[in-house]
C-alpha cells in the first residue's frame, strides 16, 4: 500500500509537471521593446550606419536593458523588430523571441525559458524520483531473476527490461538535473554558459549572480510552499533582471551619477535605471539609485553609449 501511494504521487507529480513545461507558451518582449512604427520606416529608410545606430539608440534609450552584442551594440531583432531585453534570444525554431531563453527542447517540443523554467526543473526532478523508484522496488525482482528465484514466464523479461530502464533513465535525468541545479545556483542559462552576457564595458559571466539564496528565489519565488508545485511563482516580468554590476554600496548613493566610486566596481558604468519592482527586493532594501541620478544619466545615455551596430543573433 506504500509503494502503491508512493508510487502515484511521483507519476501525477511528473506528469502534471511534464504537462506544464510542454504547454505553457513562452514569453515574448513586452509592447515598450518593440519598435514604433515610424522607427521601423526610420530604420529600413536609412542606410546601415550612424543613422541607424540613432534610430535604435532613441528606442533604447529609456528601457532597462545592460547586455550587448559582441561589437558592443544595442541588441536588436531584426526578424521581430524589436530591442531585445536583457537574456532574451531569438529562437529559430519558434521563429520568436523568448524571454530568459535557456534552450529549445526537443524532448517537450517546446522553448524552455522565463515562463516555464520552474516547470522544466520540477519535471526532471520528478522523472528522477520516478525512475529511482521504479529501480528501487524492482531490483529485488532484478536480483531473483539472475538467481532464477522467479517463475519460468515471460513476465520475467518484462522485469528484466523495466529496471534496465529506470536505470539508465535515472543516470542520465541525474546528470542534467544537476547541471541544471548549478544553472540555478549561479542564476545563468544555457545559452549564457556558451556565451557570456556582454555588458557595456565588458564580458561578465557572473553578472547576472546574486548569491545563491537569491539566486534560487528568482526561479522559484519567495513563497515557499510553492517552491515543489508546478505553479508559476518566479520573480519578475522576464524583461529586466537585477544584476551585480548595478548593485551600488548604500554608502555611495551620493556618488554623482548614481555609480559606486569603490575601486571594486570602477569598470561598471552603467545607466542609474530602476530595476522593475518584482525584483528590486532582490538586491537590497536600501534604494540603489537616485531619482536625480536617473534624470541625469537619461540626458546622456544616447551619448555615452559605444558606437552601435546592428547585429543578428540567434
């Protein structure tokens, strides 16, 4: 009766979590990243270049983003038309931009990103716990069957077949959960580990990294009770992401510019922009910009921002 109640509660826990990753569409860029209608013209009328690069330094100008492309450009979809927010990537599989696109799946024909990451992990972590059951329990009835201590039928076969399988299913589920558990950890994707983000002033594979807590409560939320259901609790709107390099020492709020003068983030200049509200907790509890910096630096930022290209990525 053990086995039995066991034994249902991982399989709905699985398939409700496998229902979930395969079904829930993914994210897209809100309506603010998206080009207006006389940028596009704008755009496509002018010839690559310095004219183009003011086109997309307008439209960029005023969103949360700190990520670039790799000559140092503002990030920009020319198949969808928009400025793609921080962690977000064109798939061409779903010929669309995916928020926090971590990979395409084959396995549940879907992207795995913002939206369903929670349920991604929640279903290897379930199909593991399945499979490790199924070999658990089996593997009396494994062990009789090579010590011929079971019937001469063929449902012995099926005996033999079915731990074979739970088991090579359980070492292989084992190694992508736990490379996924140290994706969580470190608060990067799979993309990101083959590529690292690009900010404004350099390459930082860490700079999206809060610390571990934090980390973890960006995917799985704040409530708890939550954290092993498959219901979406993650933090955020998946277009703007707290990240180290904008995280300024309360002591040096005044600092002109809103920017932290300490030597450990002198190469970190970055616009003094709000963080969302979902997400600012995150950081600290003290403010780490001012209204008056944020004014300042809006004035300067098409100015101050490298020389811009437009560049696809996929």
């Amino acid at each position: 009766v053990v086995c039995l109640v066991a034994y249902h509660i991982f399989f709905m826990l699985f398939v409700w979590s496998y229902w979930k990753t395969i079904f829930t569409l993914p994210m897209n860029p809100s309506k603010e990243f998206h080009l207006s209608y006389s940028d596009k013209e704008s755009l496509e009328r002018e010839p690559r270049g310095e004219s183009q690069q003011e086109v997309l330094r307008r439209a960029a100008k005023d969103l949360p983003i700190y990520t670039r492309t790799m000559s140092g450009a503002i990030r920009y979809c020319d198949r969808c038309h928009l400025v793609k927010p921080d962690r977000c990537h064109h798939c061409s599989v779903c010929d669309k931009c995916i928020l926090k696109m971590d990979h395409h799946c084959p396995w549940v024909n879907n992207c795995v990103g913002f939206s369903n990451y929670k349920f991604f992990l929640l279903f290897l972590a379930y199909s593991l716990l399945y499979c490790l059951f199924i070999a658990a329990t089996d593997l009396q009835y494994f062990i009789k069957f090579w010590t011929n201590g079971l019937p001469d039928t063929q449902a012995k076969f099926h005996i033999m077949f079915l731990f074979f399988a739970a088991a090579m299913f359980s070492v292989s589920l084992s190694s992508l959960f736990g490379y996924h558990c140290w994706l969580v950890s470190k608060n990067k994707s799979t993309l990101e580990v083959f590529r690292a983000p690009i900010f404004r002033h350099r390459t930082d594979k860490n700079g999206f990294s809060l610390g571990f807590s934090k980390n973890l409560r960006q995917v799985f939320g704040d409530e708890k009770k939550y954290w092993l259901l498959p219901v979406f609790s993650s933090l955020g709107d998946g277009c703007s992401f707290p990240t180290c390099l904008v995280n300024q020492d309360p002591e040096q709020a005044s600092t002109p510019g809103g920017l932290n003068s300490s030597s450990k983030s002198e190469n970190h200049l970055f616009p003094a922009k709000p963080l969302r509200d979902s997400q600012s907790h995150l950081l600290t509890d003290t403010p780490s910009w001012s209204e008056t910096a944020a004014k300042a630096e809006k004035g300067k930022v098409g100015m101050s921002n490298p020389a811009l290209t437009m560049e696809n990525e996929t």
